[in-house]
C-alpha cells in the first residue's frame, strides 16, 4: 500500500467506546505511524490508554478534520447523535468510514433518526447475536464485518485459566453494576419503565432475605456525580466510591455473582465464567434479551425469580459457564478492525470505491472481508 497522505481521523467518546477505540488508536499509530488523528468531545469518564493526545471538538465543529481525511473510524455510544453527524459529514465528503460497535446485542437504532440511515461504509460487529439484530432492523449485511471484540479480548487475555477456589466470603458477596437506567430509556425515546432507585429498592428486599449476604455497588461513569443508591447504603450495602472502585476483573471474580438490568458487565462476568443475573422489574420489555438467553444470563423481572436466582448463584448453583465460543475471531478482533480499515484505505476516498450512491446502493470494496 502507498503512502497515506492524509490523516486517520478517530473520534472517541463514551466509557465503553472509548476504550474500544483506545485499543484501535494503538493499532492504527503502529500500521500507519505519523497520519493518526484523534478527536473527542472530551466525554470518556474514565481513563484510556492508546489514545495519546485528543484534540477537543464539538462534533459540530468536526467537519474541518473530516472533508480531507483519508479515513473516519469511531465507535458509537448511546444515543449515537454526534457519530451520525460526522457519519453524513464523511460521506458528503466521499471519506470512507468505519465504525466499530462496543456494544453486544445491540440494534441498529444507533444509525437512524428523523432523517434515516446514517450508516458507516463499513460497521464492525462482535458476535452473532448482534449481527442478526442488524440484519433484522435493516441493516445490509455487506456492510457488516465479522470483527469480533477488542475489549472483551482483552479482558480473555486476563481471565484465569480456571476460575479461582471460591471462599465462603467470595460465596456471600453480590456486586451491583449500575446503569442509568431512567435517562437511557429516555434517550431511546420510550418511557421510562423503571428508575435506577426502583431497581435499588426490590434488590435490596431480596438481599435482606439472603442471610449473611453482603451487597456492594460499583457506579456506572454516568453515575459518578450523582446517584440515587445513597439511602441504601449501611452494614449490609457498600456502595463504591468513583475514586476507589476496584478494577473490574477484581470486583468479578471476588463476587458470588454480578447483578444488573443490562450493563456490559454482566457480558464480561460471562467472560470470566462468572454468574451474572440481569433484574428488569415490570413492566417494560426486556432489554438484550436475545443476547441473554444465548449468553446463559437468567432474566428476573420479579423479586421472586430474583431471589430463586440469587439463592443459586450464592449456594454455587449458578452455572458458571464461559463466553468463549460466542464473539467472532476470538482473540483476533483488533487484527480484523486493522484489516478491515486497510481495506478501506485502499480503495475508499473521494474516488467513490466502497460509498453508497445517492439511491443507496453499495459498490465493494476490495480484498475478501467476511460480512
């Protein structure tokens, strides 16, 4: 491949987009070292490594990095109104695109609002699940790339080989990730069926029926500033403050399970083998439900099954089956994304190769990537 004249631009935002498209920064600084260009709106709650100095834009001021890039690479974070914005901004431009999806079991609502499909040239997906759901609500699957997930290999690449002797301490310990449940349902434009605090409140009456069980909270990033757990706290509920959370692999496997309505961290619990129970009380549908049942992550939507459940997981009932198995290219996922945005340099740009026509047909790419 010839030189690239013009710059890689990635734009980061979120918690976990950001550290996926950390990892991708590393990938792309080392294949095409000089040329990588990194925006953020300045939202990533948490520290990330491979991201080196980020300029700070408005994404309505990204279109000045953008229109002579050689090519755009983001993930997507919920609601995906920025990414949509510099997604039409680089095909007005004729600049290809990719876009890397963090999440597991997500559709494709990320990509369209009033004005329709805002889609990437190319849309890197992690498992099986995630990709029927694309297909499902309209996406075409020649834009699809069976990447695999960066993240989650990372996170295999420290699992233990073998889960840990569990303690009796281990045993009676139930961590809670939280997730700003009322405002997410808000942003995907349905009424909010529960609140964090509504959540907070059957959990703790289920734990006060479980002797001897202790509770810990760890915060979601949006949660670091304020948080409605705060009533709950006492000897028997310990909610983790922002600066002292534990690594997440540490808070895993030091649980007897990981409880929440649909974190991702009850995928990377799976990951490690670990027990995770997803509790989404009535009466809203079930979220990631697909993605459960193939994961082997019991749904509780009362108190009753919740506490069934929880008996389980404390007594060591809970299947404590992994993951592996389930994403695309296991271990492998960032090579693809690195080949993917290869593909893409070689034949995207303002000639056309790989862009939608403006009735919407897709012209292919070169080289023999999987979609």
């Amino acid at each position: 491949m010839g030189k690239i004249s013009k710059p890689i631009v990635l734009y980061v935002s979120g918690n976990l987009a950001a550290k996926t498209m950390g990892l991708v920064c590393a990938l792309a600084r080392l294949r095409w070292p000089g040329r990588v260009l990194v925006i953020t709106d300045g939202y990533v709650p948490e520290p990330v490594e491979g991201l080196g100095s980020a300029r700070r834009v408005r994404p309505a001021e990204a279109e000045r990095f953008i229109r002579d890039a050689a090519l755009l690479v983001t993930s997507i974070r919920t609601p995906g109104a920025d990414e949509r914005l510099l997604l039409r901004t680089a095909a007005a431009h004729g600049v290809p695109s990719l876009a890397v999806l963090a999440d597991l079991g997500s559709g494709a609502r990320k990509f369209r609002d009033e004005q329709g499909w805002a889609l990437p040239d190319r849309l890197a997906v992690a498992d099986p699940v995630t990709h029927r759901l694309m297909v499902q609500d309209g996406v075409p699957p020649e834009v699809l790339v069976q990447a695999g997930s960066p993240y989650l290999d990372t996170m295999l690449s420290q699992a233990r080989p073998a889960p840990r002797p569990r303690s009796r301490g281990d045993r009676t310990r139930i961590c809670f990730s939280g997730v700003p449940n009322d405002s997410d349902f808000t942003i995907w434009g349905r009424n909010p069926h529960y609140t964090e605090a509504d959540v907070m409140e059957g959990l703790t009456r289920v734990v006060d029926r479980l002797p001897g069980v202790h509770l810990t909270v760890r915060l979601h990033p949006k949660e670091f500033e304020e948080h409605p757990y705060a009533p709950y706290a006492g000897p028997r509920v310990t909610i983790q403050p922002p600066d002292g959370r534990c690594p997440l692999e540490q808070d895993l496997l030091s649980h007897a399970v990981n409880v929440s309505t649909y974190s991702t961290t009850l995928l990377v619990a799976r990951v490690f083998g670990q027990p995770a129970i997803s509790f989404q009380p009535p009466p809203g549908p079930v979220v990631r439900s697909d993605l459960y049942e193939a994961y082997g992550i019991p749904v509780a939507q009362t108190e009753g099954e919740l506490f069934t459940h929880l008996s389980r997981a404390v007594e060591g009932l809970q299947g404590r089956g992994s993951l592996r198995g389930f994403l695309y290219n296991e271990g492998k996922g960032l090579e693809v994304i690195g080949q993917t945005m290869a593909a893409l340099l070689d034949g995207g740009g303002r000639s056309g190769a790989g862009r939608r026509s403006a009735h919407g047909a897709l012209h292919p790419l070169p080289g023999s990537l999987r979609a």
